[in-house]
C-alpha cells in the first residue's frame, strides 16, 4: 500500500500541473487530478492483489453465495459508518459559514479545515495500525498483549498532538502563507489557531480510540458515539455560539469541536473498561462461526 500510494502521489504531481496551468481548467482540473489518482492507486493494488504471492493465500474460487454474504456484511457496516461520518460536520460547517457576514473572510475557516485534514492522517494511521493490531492480538488469544497495544497506541496519540500543536502554535503567525499573501486572510489564520490546536489534540486521540473500537469489534458503540457527538452536540453547538452569540466561524469551529472532545471522552471511557479477556474470546467466537459460514457458502 505504501508503494502504491507512493507511486499515485508522484504521477499526481505532474497531472495536476497539466490539467491546472497546463490545460487551464483551473480548479476544476485540480479535482479531476485528484480522481485519477485515486483510480491510479485502486488499479495498482488491483495489479498488486492479483499477482502477489502474498496474497494467493487468501483467495478463495470464486462463489455467488459467498459474494452475496461479504457483500451484505459489507454493507451492514458500510452504510451506517457512511451516513455518520464524522467529517460530514466538518463540511456543514464550511457552508454554515459561508451564511455570516463578510463569508469571503469567514469561509477562510476551510484553510483551517484543510490543515486539520493534512494532518488527520497521522492519527489515522496510528489508528489503522491500532485497528490491525488490538484485532490481531485479541484473535489469537492474546488480551494483556491487546491491552498493551493499546496503551501504546493512546501514548502516540498524545505525544503526536503535543508535538503537532506546540509547532502549530509556535508558528501560527506564518502558517497562512502557505495558501495565500491576503494579510487579513493569514491574520484570520494566527487567530484561529489556539482551536486548530485543540482540534489537532482531539482528532489525535479521536483517531487512536476509533482504531481501538475498530480493532476490539465494538465499531457499533463508536458509531452512535460519532452520531451524538457531532449530530446532536456538536452542530446544533456551532450554530448556537456561531450565530446567536456572534462568535461566527470561531463559534461555529468551537461548537463542532465540543463534538470532538465528547467524542474523546467518552471513547476513552468506553476503553478504560472494556474487559479484554472477554472480547478475546469474542473475537475467537466470531472467527469460528465465520469461518463456518464461509465454508457453508462455497460448499453450495
């Protein structure tokens, strides 16, 4: 994955420059760029997958009956994670703040947003290797291991948003340089980046305890946790201190990052007394009646 990924960034590169300066489609050739790359990475693990040694040891002949079970779990989990995605609330807040006064200024909270984006990636990495990890462990027998991991995994998580913020912080003057000279633009920037550092706090921890939920088979709780979160706290927040008590895009940010922190809170609690040794025999559980239903389907 990481070579593929490596290889999409280097030939999205120049076929940004092309369809941007090259081809003058401006904006509309940067998101045409980014769609090929996509399709570039997908073909490349395709051609990856299918030639690998690695993985012909996981493929099984091909069944209609098997297909339609992964296919159905699939999207038992799929659809429920997609309508509640987190991220949802951070675009309603971009168009929330398009509704204030002077929204050309306002809607310089989206150089903030592509910040946070930027950087989610670390957490969501730690978060991934988490999932793999707990959910590895936790399937061959092993829940003081599993526990272990994910202490490692919280410990990253705060020592990634200490280092990310302090740098943040220290440098918030200059950081909006990086998309534009408009000094009332970097300006707006500085200001709003004691937020851009919680934020990079929370979804730093957001993204160990997601990978955790991931990797110990509670994705369920994680989901109704996002819901609440950023549904029913987060943005009716941002709208109350965005727009009723004039905070305007620091309100709408600061109520959508009470979703973050609630979030936080209640992930982390919900690790804390999660009993390892019983999800370990779970996961042994739900691998066993897997593999009975797998081997039912290819036998019809």
């Amino acid at each position: 994955m990481v070579f593929s990924s490596i290889t999409a960034l280097c030939l999205h590169v120049p076929i940004c420059w092309g369809l941007v300066f090259k081809f003058g489609l401006g904006h509309v050739g940067a998101a045409l760029a980014i769609g090929v790359s996509y399709w570039l990475n997908v073909t490349c693990l395709a051609i990856y997958i299918n030639y690998s040694s690695a993985c012909q040891k996981t493929k099984i002949v091909f069944s209609s009956n098997a297909l339609l079970i992964s296919i159905s779990e699939f999207l038992t989990y799929a659809i429920p994670s997609g309508l509640i995605f987190e991220w949802w609330s951070f675009e309603v807040l971009t168009l929330l703040a398009g509704l204030l006064p002077n929204p050309q200024l306002e809607t310089a909270v989206l150089l903030v947003l592509n910040i946070t984006t930027l950087i989610y990636f670390i957490p969501y990495a730690v978060g991934a290797s988490a999932s793999t990890r707990v959910s590895n462990e936790l399937g061959a027998g092993n829940p003081k291991i599993a526990k272990g991991a994910v202490l490692v995994v919280v410990i990253l998580g705060v020592a990634g948003a200490v280092i990310v913020s302090t740098l943040f912080f220290s440098f918030r003057h200059i950081l909006g340089y990086a998309y534009c000279n408009d000094k009332q633009v970097v300006d707006y920037v500085a200001n709003m980046a004691p937020l851009l550092c919680v934020s990079v706090t929370a979804d730093s921890l957001i993204g160990a305890f997601s990978g955790i939920a991931r990797g110990g088979g509670f994705q369920e709780i994680g989901a109704y946790v996002n819901l609440g979160a950023y549904y029913l706290v987060g943005i009716p927040m941002g709208l109350l201190l965005g727009f009723h008590l004039q905070l305007r895009a620091k309100g709408l940010w600061m109520g959508t990052l009470s979703g973050s922190v609630l979030q936080v809170i209640i992930l982390a609690t919900v690790t804390a007394l999660t009993d390892w040794q019983k999800e370990a025999t779970k996961a042994r559980e739900r691998i066993v009646e897997k593999s009975t239903i797998t081997h039912s389907a290819l036998c019809k």
